[in-house]
C-alpha cells in the first residue's frame, strides 16, 4: 500500500479491553504518552496508528502484525522525505486478504529471489501468496515430475519462515482435476489421465484419481500447518466426458457438472476434514450455474471468482459456460466510442439466450439501474445467495498477454474493479493471478519484475478499495518503487509503452532513469525492446504478405520496405538475447532461464530470417 488515505474516526481517551502494543522511538528518558483507545481503528489486528510528533514517533496497535504494518509506513515515510513531517495516521485495510499468486509452472524464480521478493511485498503490506507449485518443488508423491532445479522441502520450510517473519501467509495450490499436464505427460501416471491423447485433466471417475490427488495435498499441507486456506485449483476442466467411465456415467444422466462436482466433494471434505477452508476457482460452477447443484458444495467452501477483463464495476458482457451475452443497445454510438469500451468480445445478444439459462441467470443479469450494462462480477451475488466466503481473483498478468508485458493499463483497471467488488461485498479478499505460462506445456511468459507496477496496485486498492485517483497511485508508485518525483510520468510511460499506446513512449522509456529498484526497471526495458521487436514485425508482415506479388517487379518499393523492415528488426535479435540472458540468469532457475530465451528468440536463430528476407529484398 502506497498512499495511507485519511480515515475518519474519534479516539476515545479510555483504556480498551482489547490488547494495546506499541512501539516508541524517542531520545534517552523519554516517556510514551498515555495509552489511546484503538476502539476506531477497525482492520482485524492489521490497522494501527503512526504518531510522529517533533521529538518522538509512537506506532500503536492491537498485535505484532499492526505494529509492522505501522513500522512499514514509517519506512515509506522516511525514505520519501528528506525531514519527517508531524502527523497522526490512523489506517486499516479494507479486505483480510490481500494476496500474489505466484504461478511456479514457467519463469521459476531462485530461492534467494523469491527471499527478496517475500520482503519486499510484505513493505506494501502484501499479506498472502497463492503459490501453485506444479513441478517446481520436488514432492515424495510424485516421484519423477520436478524440474531438474526444482526446490526442495528445506527450501520451502525457508521461505515459510522468512513468511511467517514478514506476516506473509503462504497459501498453497495443488491442482485436483484440470491443469495437471506436468504430472500426466509422464507415462508412470498415464492411467489418471482423462484422456490419453491430451493430458490436461484427471478422470474424475476412476476412485484412483482423488487417493493419488489427496497424497499431493497431504504432503504439502504438511509443509505448511499454520495456512487456514488450501486452494484446489479445479479451473477449465475442458475434458470432462472423454473418457469410457465418464461417458457411461453421461449415458444413465450425469452431465459434466455431475462429473465434475461428484470428485471436488471429496476433494473439499477432504480439506475442511483438516480444518483448512477449501478454496477453489469459480468458473466451472458459475459459468454452469444451477441453484440446485450449487447446494452440493458443501458449507465451509470458499469460490475464487475470477475475471481478468473488467474494467470497472459494470460491464457490457455477461459469459456463460458457451457464450458471451450483450445487449443491443451497446450498439449505440456513445457507447460504441467510449475509451473504455468493453464489450468488444461479445458473441451474442442477450435477449438470444436460452430460456432455461435466462431463467436461471435473469435475477443477477436484468437489474434496470444498469442498463445497458451489467454488473461485472455478478458471480459472486450467486456464491452469496448461498452465504459463501467470497474471494476475488483479479490478474497481474493473465494468458491473453502471451506477446510480451502484461497490459498495464488494463491490469490497473482489472484489479482496482475487483478490490471495489470484494469490499462492497464484504468478501475477505483478492489475490492477483501472475500467470507465467498458459498452460504446463505451453511456452514461458515474463519473469514477475515485470509485474511490480500491477503488485503495487494491488497492494493499494485491497488495502483502500474505494480510492479512484489512478494519477495519485502512479505519483506514488514513481515515487516510493522507483525513487523518482515526476508525478507519475514514469508510471504513465510504462502503461503506455505496455500498452503499445505510442512509439514516443518507447523512445521515452529509454531515457528514463530511477534512484531504487534500478534492476526492475532494467527488467522492464529489457521486456519491452523484445516485445517491440515482435510488435514491429508483427505490424509489418501483412503489408509484407500483400505487396509479396510486387517482388522483382521494378521500382517495388513497398516490397523493398516491408521487407527490409522485419529484417532490421530480426538483426536486433542477438544482442537483445545477449541483454536478456544476463538478466534471467540472475533471477530464475537456470533450466526456465534458457527455456525463456529459446522461447523468444531460437525460431529467428534455426530459420535466420533476416539473412532470408535481405536476400530476398536482391
């Protein structure tokens, strides 16, 4: 959390029954002032109040975990000015849980990075990491899947301790159906699989499947007692059906969300039977909601709502299991021309839906105070209807950003939308999803530096949800991220450049230079000059393809030009990868380091390219 918000409130002068911890920094024979009450300052234990008078600073709260969110204020307030202002901050968050995955799966870090990234998380009062492992730790229940680097148990016990030092929760993921190719491409775990000719996803019908899942869970769960939240994973299980068992199941009249839910009950009782709350992802439910078979979830069993295209509270489009739904009146032309515009992907109209699936969705989609529009994450109204612990997952880098950087202005208008949503629901949290690859097979995205713009949202709007100056946040980010005062500027430029806004914008991002977190923003850079390769190829190859008729002609120069264009960029290549290797090397395992550089940059090296495309230009 980047800017403390004024909170109101009145401090009674009695003592509170509640417990009082403070912290007093002062010169030798000083004394404390008298104990205030902290009866105003809600937050469940995090919220505290910093006084800093002339010759003295007092930091109070109602536990070690208040007091370190204080003496983490402070740090931010002495390290941004040069004398310490007199003030009196009261401050407390607005959700319990304010959280970064941390996707294992590509791009896996070193231990020591992770170690400086548990720290410095925990200075914007991060206070939970949803850690989906996949192979990146090696497991005694799966004997053959880790990676060759892969952490070991002491490593894990290491970073729990460094956690728990820094009020972290470490909050584990361990896949119960879907997303399980790290394990299944493996022959020796062939008979889970759903099916044999892609192996994504369990058989939720072989009894086998939930024992082999539940020694994963026991074991890691093992590794962490103190976490009160499993997550089950459980998102796009696409296979549901495939195999002989489940089809004969569909043949008497189960259907896929019968499959689907009759495997997450044991894996959720399972959970609950440990004294853990399960999490799971909301998708398979929701986007086949039934009022019905939603009652078979048990009591106790939390939905991680995700959604990573939301702009805002509202939203054009509603998604069900098959299709997107808009109304006909976002055909009109203010909203057809707003910037913020989002109902760019909707397949269908809304008033072509289905009758048995409007009535089931009617009372959360047909609300007339909205219209055109919906709310954007009215899933959660169905999970509260049945009294469920809410959870949000908004993304700090999702899979439509397979290019290059993660869409700035998009990811700060993604998770400020969610961390309004789970406050005003009066959900416990948000976590937001840093995805390192689409899938366990598919190829590697960005290394997490170049998510510290988004993790730094996301620490400020769980932590404030209602705050809505885009330019204050990025003032402040500038300011205590990068050691730079320029209202924002460096802040703007990334967005834009991240963004594929403005080629000024990446000439402005190469001048640009900061005082702290210089190896982030090299990373950042780094990023940007291959995505600007790719983008710059990727523009001119149609213009190349359609004047490709033209070539040998005389005087073809729009064949000349296009081609000329991608094979200047594609002679950038080396020397990007020599700039890039540098920096994965230092930060990732060294087998995800080269897995990333060959992803980028190996097909421009076997095809050679830009030797074929000036060749051709002759």
């Amino acid at each position: 959390m980047l800017i403390k918000q004024a909170r109101k409130g009145a401090a009674a002068a009695d003592l509170p029954a509640k417990p009082h911890l403070r912290i007093f920094f002062a010169p030798a024979g000083a004394r404390p002032p008298a104990a205030r009450s902290l009866e105003s300052i809600p937050g469940g234990g995090e919220g505290y109040r910093l006084t800093i008078a002339e010759a003295s600073i007092l930091i109070e709260a109602r536990s070690a975990h208040g007091l370190f969110n204080g003496l983490m204020t402070l740090r931010q307030i002495l390290r941004n000015h040069a004398s310490t202002p007199c003030l009196v901050i009261e401050d407390w968050p607005d959700m319990a849980v304010r959280g970064i995955h941390m996707d294992l799966k590509g791009c896996t870090p070193t231990v020591e990075y992770m170690m400086r990234l548990i720290r410095q998380l925990a200075e914007y009062k991060i206070n939970t990491l949803l850690m989906e492992y996949e192979n990146a730790v090696r497991l005694d229940s799966t004997p053959g899947v880790e990676k060759p680097s892969a952490w070991s148990k002491d490593d894990m016990a290491a970073l729990a301790d460094l956690a728990r030092a820094n009020f972290i929760d470490l909050m584990p993921l361990v896949q119960s159906l879907g997303h399980v190719e790290y394990i299944l491409q493996h022959e020796a775990y062939s008979q889970y699989r759903e099916s044999q000719s892609n192996v994504q996803q369990y058989c939720p019908s072989l009894p086998e499947t939930f024992e082999f899942w539940k020694r994963q869970a026991d074991e890691v769960l093992e590794m962490f007692p103190e976490t009160p939240y499993f997550h089950v994973g459980a998102d796009e299980t696409r296979l549901l059906g495939h195999c002989r068992r489940c089809k004969a199941r569909m043949k008497k009249g189960e259907d896929e969300l019968d499959l689907y839910l009759s495997h997450m009950e044991k894996v959720w009782r399972h959970v609950l039977q440990g004294g853990r709350t399960p999490i799971f992802w909301d998708d398979i439910v929701s986007r086949n909601y039934s009022r019905q078979r939603i009652a078979r979830i048990p009591r106790g069993v939390a939905p991680m709502v995700w959604i990573y295209d939301i702009a805002d509270v509202v939203s054009a489009e509603f998604r069900t299991h098959g299709a997107a739904y808009g109304r006909r009146e976002l055909m009109r032309h203010e909203y057809l021309s707003s910037p913020r515009w989002q109902a760019r992907r909707f397949s269908h109209w809304l008033d072509e839906m289905p009758r048995d699936e409007w009535a089931r969705y009617r009372r959360f989609v047909d609300k007339p105070e909205l219209r055109p529009l919906v709310h954007s994450a009215l899933y959660l109204e169905m999970f509260a209807e049945r009294g469920m612990e809410l959870f949000g997952a908004s993304a700090a880098k999702c899979g439509s950003e397979t290019m290059g950087l993660p869409n700035l202005v998009a990811r700060h208008d993604n998770i400020r939308a969610w961390g309004r949503h789970i406050a005003r629901a009066g959900g416990s949290g948000v976590v937001s999803t840093a995805w390192s690859r689409n899938a366990s097979l598919t190829h590697p995205y960005l290394p997490f530096d170049t998510m510290w713009y988004a993790m730094c949202a996301s620490a400020q709007y769980y932590w404030t949800a209602e705050m809505n100056e885009p330019e204050r946040f990025q003032a402040a980010f500038d300011r205590d991220f990068f050691g730079v005062e320029d209202d924002g500027w460096t802040a703007q430029i990334m967005e834009a450049v991240s963004s594929g806004a403005s080629a000024a914008a990446e000439r402005e991002l190469a001048k640009l230079s900061v005082g702290r977190n210089a190896d982030v923003f090299d990373a950042f850079r780094i990023a940007a000059r291959v995505q600007g390769m790719y983008r710059a190829i990727v523009t001119a190859l149609p213009r190349h393809m359609m004047s490709y008729y033209l070539r040998g002609k005389p005087y073809a120069e729009n064949w000349d030009r296009f081609s000329g264009t991608i094979a200047n960029q594609i002679r950038r290549a080396p020397e990007l990868r020599r700039q890039a290797a540098e920096y994965y090397h230092r930060v990732m395992l060294r087998e995800e380091a080269e897995e990333l550089l060959d992803s980028q940059f190996k097909f421009f090296e076997e095809q050679d390219l830009g030797t074929k495309a000036m060749n051709e230009k002759q």
